[in-house]
C-alpha cells in the first residue's frame, strides 16, 4: 500500500519529482556528456516512430477512402496543427519534464500504435463508406491524427527542459541540437516505412512494432537516465504504463492475422480466396468457384464482379473493333478480360498488354477462378505482357504501331490515376495510334459523375482526336455508355454508399479517332452476348444528354477530375 504524501510546502518541488526539484541539474546515473547523447538518441527514434504514424494513417486512409492527396492534406494539416497546440499544452509540464515525458510516449505509443487497426476495424465493421466527412472512418482519420499531433507536439518542449538540466548550454544551440536529432530521426522513419515496414509487416504490425519501439525508447530514456527525478510511486506508475501498453501492443500483434481475416471477411465476404500485398497494391479474390461469381478487388475497390463484367467489357472493346484491329494495344487490364474480349475477332494478330501490376497478371493466367473467366487469354501465343506503368511504357513506345488502344484502367477519381487521364497522356496514345486507328477509354461512371465523365471527353478533344459529329454544330463527340450495372459492382474507386440508391448504375465510355468513329459493332465480327447495336445506340443518346459543355482539359499540372 502506498503511503499517502503531506502536504507540500509552498515553493517546493512537486509531487512527481525527486528531492532536487526541476530547474536544477538533473542527478544522472552517467556522465553529462553521456546523458546528453542518450537523450538526443532517445529524439531519434521517438521523431521516426512520429512520422511512422504519420505516413501509416495517410497510407490507410487513402487506401480505405481513396483520393489519397485528400486523405494526405487532412491528415498532415490536422496533425501539424495538433503538434502545436500540444507544444503549447506542454508548457505546463515543463516542471514535471521526465514523468510528463514518460507519460507522453506510454500514450503515444499506445495510440500511433493501435491506430491502424482502429481505423481498419472501423471501415470494416461499419460499411460506412459514404461520401460525407461525418462518418465514422473519417471521423477517427481526424481523431487520431489530433491525438498523434497533440502528442507529438508536446515531446519537444519536454526535451528541451530534459537537455538543458543535463547540462546547460544557449537556447540556440540547444534548439539546433535537439531539431538536428528530430530531423534525422524523421528521415530515417520516412524512409522505413515504405521500404521495410510496409513490404516485410505490412500496415497493422509495422504500426503496432512502431508502437512497441516508442514504449521501450520513452520508456527507458526516462527509467533509465531520470529516474532520480522521480518519486518512487512516479517510477512504479510509469513502469506498469508502460508495461501495460507493451502487453495491448503485443497481445494485438498476436491476433492481427485473426483481425486482418476477419476484417477482410466482413468486407469482402465470407469467400475470399486470394489476399496478397504486391508492391503496388492489395490484392483480393472472393468467388469463383463451386458456381459463386469471381470478385477481383485492387486496394479495397471492387475491380471485377464475375456478375456483370461481361456487359462492362463488351462494351469497352467491341465498338473500338470495328475496323482494321490487326495490331491491339490494352492499357491495363491485367486480369486479362479486355483481352479475352480482344480475341474473340477475327484478324488479330498481336494484342500487348501494359500492366503495373506483376501479380495481377500471374493470378490472371494461374487462379482457376480468374483464368477461367477470361478463358485463358494469356495462354494465346498472340497475346504479350509488359509490367510497366503505362505513362512511362507510351513515352517509349513506337509511333503509329496500333490500330486499337483499349484504356482499361482506374477511374480518373483515385489521384494515382489522375496521370493516365490527362491530356499529356492521351497525346502519346494519339501518337501510338496507326492512320484510321482508334481508342476506348473508360471514362467512369455518367449518371453518377457527368462532370467527370465529360472532363474526359474534354481532355481528348483537348489531345487533338478527331470525334464523330453528335449533338449541337461544332461540338463534335463520340461518347457512349452501357446500363444494367449491379448495385455496388464498381469499375475503379467508387465504392458502394451507405445509401444503395446513390450507387453507380452505368459505365461511360469516350471512342476517339484521327477519322470519324460511331460507337457500333463490327457487321463482320463475332456477336457479342449482351450488347447490340440498339443498345448501343440507345444508351449513346442517353449518354449524350447529360453533357457538360465548356469544361476545361485535364493536365499533369493541372488535374479537374
């Protein structure tokens, strides 16, 4: 039982520290010069585990909600003004430098710690991904990253008080000596997590190991070098804190890959078969067999709905087919699906396939699943695959080598895509393209996001296509689309909202040429089995009433989507 301690005399030191008082020179167990270079140690890796939690919130949050340079701006900014606020709150603490350290570090390593599962948890478990900052994941994006910054702030003027009792030297000096360590210590985290934790732990253990390092570090800096400043019920209260967080850090590095399964259950269901981190991207196959449709997910998006892909890419290949097609171009579509479509024409000779991600065309051509769905389209000897971004592959590649260029890729909503919808880009692909040949870009859903979709079309014209007269004289545009999209299958970042009415119902779709293209089948091509020339055209009326003149193009410099 701990005695109860008399009341202090006015003037005396408080509660928390050792006879000796703060202000005065701490009583280390080492030489100054010793405990000064512990402490600047101890700013290293308490400075790398900060920025640790920093970049693991912003990599989550955008791969969870997307929009990654959103998710980044709220995250450092909320963050950034939190660590002063803490700066200024640790003024107060100034007296009590070593307990308040020690207590700061136990609670941030207990936060930064277990805030990747939190927020995973969140996401998971709720399925609330709608698109208002009300709700509940983005409400703990903000939460943590307030903790995280008050937290962090109030390390530095805690430090400062801690260094200068070692040994008292200038405030300027003190100040570079201490920032000097803070700032290499962020350089070394930085470059951490994308190169060691994210590829070998992943996000949930490297933030729970982060954790655990800070606990150890916080907590032996001030057990270790200032325990004299410190009463004996301070050091016991310390001790067990920390004690505790390093028991909640390892108990959840324990169950994580309990977590992570049944985490991934409640959002992909209860069929996944395949998960997998590439270097690019999560990765996740549900379905597939035993008669259950095939669901491809690329960082939490769903990619592929074996339901109603057939209607999706029909659509993008068969009216780019129409005409000379002997030599085809697909810009992603590493899953292999635009191909199979591809070669049901006769007349092909060669289809190259440009794909970033190496693992995606590996499940493509080995999971019974997926293989199966897109008929083993990689087994056909005219078929060729290159693992490149496809930017970097078109600055490289041949003039005027393609009759068609089919753009398979992301909606131009994630920010990594946003490059790939640019005018820059469709520039090379224009380059690309033989004398009469054409190309297909998916252009993101209509109904749901016209801007969007007419900011493609904008940015193509924008790119020097020649474009099929539609509409008024002089606004000239070849955009079509298809219907009958299931509720919540989504082609690129667009997730299903918590209102399943708002979800996406179309796909939009811009055909562009240096002639003069009509979205319609090929009279001598194989038919497809769900779109037809009615359909075709229908939905290309439907589709051009929606549209939005006057937008401007999208650029590398300047994106509008």
């Amino acid at each position: 039982m701990i005695e109860p301690h008399a009341p202090a005399p006015p003037g005396s030191p408080p509660p928390w520290s050792a006879p000796g008082g703060p202000g005065g020179p701490a009583r280390l167990p080492v030489r100054p010069g010793t405990g000064r270079f512990l402490v600047l140690a101890g700013v290293f890796v308490c400075a790398a585990c900060g920025l640790v939690y920093e970049l693991e919130l912003v990599a989550l949050a955008s791969y969870l909600m997307g929009d990654s340079v959103t998710q980044a701006s709220v995250v450092l900014s909320v963050m950034v003004f939190a660590m002063g606020i803490g700066s200024l709150a640790a003024k107060r603490l100034r007296g009590l430098a070593a307990a308040g350290f020690g207590a700061v570090e136990a609670t941030l390593a207990l936060v930064g710690g277990c805030s990747a599962m939190a927020l995973y948890a969140v996401f998971a478990w709720t399925g609330d991904w709608g698109g208002v900052w009300a709700s509940g994941p983005r409400c703990l994006l903000v939460a943590f990253s307030l903790a995280t910054g008050l937290l962090i702030g109030a390390e530095v003027p805690l430090l400062m008080e801690l260094i200068q009792r070692i040994r008292r030297q200038d405030a300027g000096g003190a100040v570079a000596d201490l920032f000097a360590a803070d700032y290499v210590g962020a350089l070394v985290g930085g470059l951490a997590f994308p190169f060691l934790l994210l590829p070998f732990l992943g996000q949930l253990t490297g933030a729970l190991l982060t954790g655990a390092v800070n606990a150890v570090v916080g907590g032996a800096l001030v057990l270790g070098l200032f325990r004299r400043d410190l009463t004996r019920r301070a050091r016991w209260l310390l001790l067990l804190a920390n004690g505790l967080v390093l028991a909640i850090l390892a108990s959840a590095a324990v169950l994580v890959d309990d977590f992570e399964r049944a985490a991934r259950q409640a959002m992909y269901g209860r069929d996944v078969r395949v998960a997998l981190r590439t270097g690019v991207q999560e990765v996740v196959l549900a379905g597939g067999t035993h008669g259950r449709p095939l669901a491809l997910f690329l960082d939490g998006r769903l990619r592929v709905s074996g339901s109603d892909e057939l209607r999706y890419h029909e659509a993008l290949v068969h009216p780019a087919m129409t005409g000379s097609h002997a030599r085809v171009l697909i810009l992603g579509g590493g899953d292999g699906l635009a191909a199979r479509e591809v070669l049901r024409h006769p007349g092909v000779d060669r289809v190259d396939v440009i794909e970033l991600d190496a693992e995606v065309v590996r499940l493509a051509r080995t999971d019974p699943g997926l293989s199966a769905l897109n008929r083993h389209a990689y087994g056909d000897p005219r078929v060729h695959v290159t693992v490149q971004d496809a930017f970097g592959w078109l600055r490289g590649a041949s003039p005027a080598a393609y009759d068609v260029v089919v753009s398979d890729l992301p909606d131009p909503g994630i920010t990594a895509s946003t490059k790939l919808y640019s005018q820059e880009f469709y520039g090379l692909a224009r380059r690309v393209l033989a004398p009469g040949g054409r190309l297909v870009v998916h252009a993101g859903p209509v109904a749901g996001g016209p801007r969007v979709y007419w900011t493609v079309d904008a940015t193509l014209r924008a790119a020097g296509f020649r474009t099929a007269p539609y509409g008024t004289a002089g606004f000239r545009t070849a955009p079509y689309g298809t219907g009958g999209r299931r509720a919540g299958s989504a082609v690129g970042p667009d997730r299903t909202p918590a209102d399943r009415s708002r979800a996406p119902r179309d796909w939009g779709f811009v055909l562009a040429a240096r002639t003069e293209p009509r979205p319609r089948l090929d009279p001598d091509g194989p038919r497809p089995r769900i779109l037809t020339d009615a359909s075709l055209a229908a939905d290309a009326r439907t589709v051009r009433e929606t549209r939005i003149a006057g937008l401007p193009a999208s650029t590398l410099v300047h994106p509008r989507y």
